[in-house]
C-alpha cells in the first residue's frame, strides 16, 4: 500500500522490460503480481508529475495487466468505456516513456485516442459507448471471417445509461462473440461471498462447464418440457445462490461473476477460459478505486483526478499562494443554493456530476430537492419536463458536451412545450487538458437554432450569477452557458437582480470599428480595443439578440466583429449576420470564434492563442480585415457599403 505520491521516477526493472503487449506475454505467470506492484507506483509518479485522471487507472492495473496478457492486443480489439482508466494501458501499450508529456499540448491525450496508438481500438471520453463499439467491431470480424476476440471494459456507473443496454440487447439478438467486463467499483450491485463464489465464477467460466451445460441442454430436448423447465430453474436457483446472474441472463449473456479484480491468480484464468467461448459473455468484477494508494481509498471522490504535485521549494521558504478566484461551477452552486432559499419550488437536477457541477452544499442542504440521475442525460431533461408540467422550478446542472448527448429531449420534450426549465451548462468553450471530447464547442450554435429558447453567455463571475437568477424567473426554456475553470475576478453582488432579457451593454466606447463580445472573451476584447480605440460591446444574449444594439452599433461603425468561444459555424457571429442581411444591411462583419476544427488538447490560454482568439489574435485578424477593406475601397474607388 502506497501512502505518499513519488517524486522521483521509482525503479521498475520489469516494467521497464514492457515496450508492448507482446513483451508482456513473454513473462511467466508468476511475474505479473510484481508488474502490477511496479506499473502502480509507476502511475502514481507520472501523475503527480502532469496531474490528470487517477483512481480510475489505479483501480484497473490488475485487469489492464491479465487483459494485455491473455488477449493477442492489438489484433484482439479493446475497448474501454469513458477512458478516465486508461493510463495503465497506455504504459502497457508502448508510450511509459511519453507519459510525462500527458494532456499536454502535442503529448499524450488522456484519453483513448485512435490516431496515436493501434492499442487505442476506440476514441472515448464519454460513458457508455464501450459496449456498442464493440459489439460493432465483433460484427465487422464475423462479417470479414477474420478469427479476432473483442472486449468492452465498462464500470457500474456506465452501466446507468440506456445506450449501454442498449447494446446488451443487440448483442444478445446478434449472438455475437465478445466479452463484456463489468467493473464495479462504487455501486454495491451485488455482495461478493468469497471463496464459495470465486469458486463458482472460475466453474461457470471454465470449458468443462461449459461443455456440459451446452451437452445437456441438447440432452433435455429429449425428455418432457417439465424435465426441461425443472433443469432451467435449478440452474438459475444455484447461481442465484451466489451472483446477481439473473438479469444479465435474462438478457442473453452468460454471466460469470463477481470476482475480485485486483486477484490475479482468479483473473487470468477466468479470462482464459472466457476467450475461448462463444457468444455473448458478461465478466463482473469487484475493484477498488484508488487501489493501493491509502488516501485514494478512502477519498475515491476527491482523487478521481488530481492536478500536477509540485516540488517544495529547495530554499526552505513556504511556496507562493496564488491568490484563489471562485469557479464558475461553485458560483452555479451557490447560486443554487440561494435561490432554493427563496424558491420552495425549485429542484435540482444532475446526470452524475454533482461535484463537477458544484452541487454538493446543495446536495446536502436540500436533499429532499436534489436528484442525481446518474449518467442518463436524456432521463435527466425528460425528468425535468414532467417536473416543469406539474408546479416544479426544475434547474438542470449539465456539461455542454454532455447536453448534446439529450438534444431530442431538450427540443421536443421542453422547448416544443415551452416549459419552464433552467439550465446551468457548464464546460461551455475549450476545456484546456481535457480535450476535444469535452470541449462545450457546439452549444451556442446548437441552442439558438431551437424555438422557445433563452441564451446567455455571460462575461464574469457576477453576470453568471445574475443571468442564472434571470433565467430561472423566465417562464420558459432558458439556458446560462458558462466556462470550465476560474473567471477574470469580477467581484459577485450578492443581491440577485432580474436582467431586462435581450439587452447588452457597451463597455468601451470607441471609433470606426466595434466588437460585440458573447461571453468570456470579453477581457481579451477590451484589451484589443485599447490598442484599436474599438468600441466593445458585452452582449450577453445570444436568443434574444439586442438587435436595438446591433442597429446603432451598424449605423456607427465601419466594421462589426463578432467575438465569441463556440464554433463560427452557426454561432452568436452568425446570428448577428443573420439579422443584418433580414434588415438589408450591408456592411462588413468578422466573426472570430473556434474554427472549423476539432481542438486538441492542451493549457487553455495556449488553445485560445494558436487560434487566435488572445488579445494578439484578435488585434492580427481585426488588422488584416481592415487592411482588406481598406484595399477594397481603394480598387473601387468608393466608400464602405451601406
């Protein structure tokens, strides 16, 4: 058991031995109880030094290492859901060497990703994908005649979604061969009953097994029906003894568990044996998160993830605090709170990110009003919109990536009736380390497109607070879209004021050209426009523009440039666009916004500049957009069109 995170790189002789899977299988059996030890703390170091996802891993290093060793990766197809536990298999995979550049620009992804290894079967990022991509896989084998074992690595918690029931179904209709392993490590979905049920598991997993129950359900096609049932039934009665077999056979899958997977000596064989059958096959095991690390155990939440361990300083001086800003997900929260004090109606509403979506206070103080759904977005809005029709203030807490995952559900079963649904999107824009599969990109364009619907974005931490008290007292669908992370310092008043909804606000005043800033971008806008002598203009709608605005700021200025973190394709610029072509007015406008692109990952402030979207980028895009009209008057010979 590992009590303290290394800072010095620990000797791993046998790990370092480990350049792929390959190598891995060259290794006597007895050897892998002591890789696992050195792959542990050798995760534990790599960690500490870039910081990212960590109980997850630490709680697979045993099941990564029997996986690699008795599946021929990467002609064997893996694939894990979510891959918040995927570093284990990127040491074991060929890249132990490269794990100091993790979710860092140009280095390693933190998830599983299909352009940097053959190991990486899958991109994932997301929950709940594992058991359909695989099962798609094992069809394209079987339809190919290639001879190749595809597995899917989901946790308890994935398991909450439809989709991945989904996919049991189907792969149940299909029969096609695969394993699904189960990891369950928070959920008590079923009671382990030690030896008696390793001993069953090892049974119901082994040829012999097998063999004979396949022999004798051909048997009892003979004999009666009754004869037949009767066998049925006993069979179920002596797994029931001992694992929650039922439903999963109900479903079509043979299930054979739960097992303890941090066991090797139970793992690798119940792993080779399941190789070799056919069908769909279920594997559950028990694992703990954090495993072999003291205060991961008893904190699993608390070290889902972890940012980078820095060194004491060598001089002996205490180290220099930063003076700490508010995120924006605990301004969410204590907002939340705030207003459940005025509001007895309002509840609140999380797909299973009620820490990541700063509700915890809320959780705890108003616990008959919080509902965690787990991972089930699409439940989550419908659930909301049957609140909404019957006397509820539903607040929907949700990642901006994670709301694509319910856009049925938001347009038909709340924006199409007009309910009165709050939602707090968080993770809206880039997301820095995390990367492309959580960047909130989308929304803006995704969102404005609907009737009914309210969009704000605002600029600082008091705008948030403000726009979310706005946007709860609208009788309708609203949303307040909000980034990951801390904000420029604004202080926040406490006194929560109702917004007149669609009106901006001009920030600088300025000549000739004017910036309409939609969000948080708006202290790199002012910046830029000191050097221009622009007009900036906060204009914290999206739906409903200010369109008073955009009229007088047309009638003004030379040049409108837009400005906003979602995509230009279909974003706030396109929206103001939009609107000037309706009105017939034709005038120049740059929109300025994340590109046609998906961005990888990286520190945020870096992503924001090599897109252009700093104060420097904005000032180089502004100048070379004036230098083109400039030339364009000058071959025509005429004024800037009106």
């Amino acid at each position: 058991m590992f009590q303290e995170i290394p800072l010095t790189r620990p000797a791993t002789p046998l790990l370092d031995r480990i350049d792929s899977p390959a190598d891995l299988r060259r290794l006597d059996e007895a050897e892998l109880a002591t890789l696992a030890l050195q792959l542990r703390e050798f995760l534990l170091y790599t960690v500490g030094q870039t910081g990212g996802h960590f109980g997850a891993g630490l709680g697979v290093v045993e099941l990564t290492v029997a996986l690699h060793y008795i599946y021929d990766t990467p002609e064997d197809r893996l694939v894990w859901d979510v891959g918040h536990q995927c570093y284990p298999h990127k040491i074991l995979t060929g890249r132990r060497e490269r794990m100091n550049g993790m979710r860092k620009a140009k280095g390693l992804a933190g998830f599983p990703k299909r352009e940097e290894s053959p190991y990486d079967t899958f991109g994932v990022g997301h929950s709940s994908t594992s058991i359909s991509a695989a099962l798609g896989m094992a069809i394209a084998a079987r339809q190919q005649n290639i001879d190749r074992h595809t597995v899917a690595v989901i946790g308890d918690g994935a398991m909450t979604a439809g989709m991945a029931f989904e996919a049991i179904t189907h792969a149940t209709h299909t029969g096609a061969n695969m394993l699904v392993i189960l990891n369950d490590n928070q959920m008590s979905i079923s009671k382990s009953t030690g030896g008696l049920n390793t001993y069953f598991s090892r049974m119901w997993a082994s040829k012999t097994y097998n063999q004979i129950r396949s022999g004798g359900k051909t048997v009892l096609k003979k004999f009666p029906r009754s004869a037949t049932d009767l066998a049925a039934r006993l069979e179920e009665y002596m797994k029931g003894m001992v694992s929650p077999a039922t439903l999963f056979e109900e479903l079509g899958f043979n299930y054979i568990g739960p097992i303890d997977g941090h066991d090797l000596d139970v793992l690798v064989p119940t792993l080779r044996n399941l190789r070799e059958l056919p069908g769909p096959q279920m594997l559950h095991i028990r694992t703990q998160k954090g495993k072999g690390f003291g205060p991961a155990e008893e904190d699993p939440v608390g070290f889902h993830a972890i940012s980078k361990i820095e060194p004491k300083p060598s001089n002996g001086q205490a180290p220099i605090v930063k003076p700490t800003l508010a995120k924006y997900q605990d301004i969410f929260g204590r907002w939340l709170c705030d207003q459940a004090e005025q509001s007895p109606e309002l509840v609140a509403i999380t797909p299973a990110m009620c820490e990541g979506s700063g509700m915890l206070d809320f959780s705890e103080r108003f616990a008959d009003r919080f509902y965690d759904v787990a991972i089930a977005e699409q439940h989550a809005l419908t659930l909301a919109a049957g609140m909404a029709c019957d006397g509820l203030k539903p607040v929907v807490a949700i990642y901006s990536t994670f709301l694509q995952r319910a856009y049925d559900q938001l347009i038909h079963d709340i924006a199409l009736q007009n309910l009165d649904v709050t939602f707090g999107i968080d993770r809206a824009g880039l997301v820095g380390e995390d990367g492309p599969t959580h960047a909130g990109a989308f929304d803006l364009s995704f969102l404005r497109c609907i009737p009914n619907m309210i969009v704000m974005a605002p600029a600082d931490e008091n705008e948030t607070r403000q726009m979310l008290h706005t946007a709860y007292h609208y009788p309708g669908p609203a949303a307040v879209r909000y980034p990951r992370g801390t904000g420029p310092g604004v202080s926040i008043e406490q006194d929560m004021q109702l917004m007149e909804i669609g009106k901006g606000r001009i920030q600088r005043q300025g000549q000739k050209i004017a910036i309409l800033s939609f969000g948080t971008l708006l202290a790199s806008a002012l910046n830029a426009a000191e050097e221009l002598d622009a007009t900036v203009a906060d204009m914290r709608f999206v739906k409903p523009l200010d369109t008073d605005l955009i009229d007088a700021l047309a009638d003004d200025y030379d040049l409108l440039v837009t400005l906003e973190e979602n995509v230009i394709a279909g974003g706030a610029g396109s929206a103001v666009s939009e609107y000037l072509n309706q009105q017939n007015r034709w005038m120049p406008v740059l929109q300025l916004g994340l590109p046609d692109a998906f961005i990888d990952h990286g520190k945020h402030a870096q992503l924001l500049s090599d897109i252009g979207l700093d104060t420097q980028g904005i000032l180089a895009s502004i100048r070379q957009r004036t230098a083109q009209i400039a030339m364009f008057q000058g071959n025509s010979g005429g004024g800037a069109a009106e």
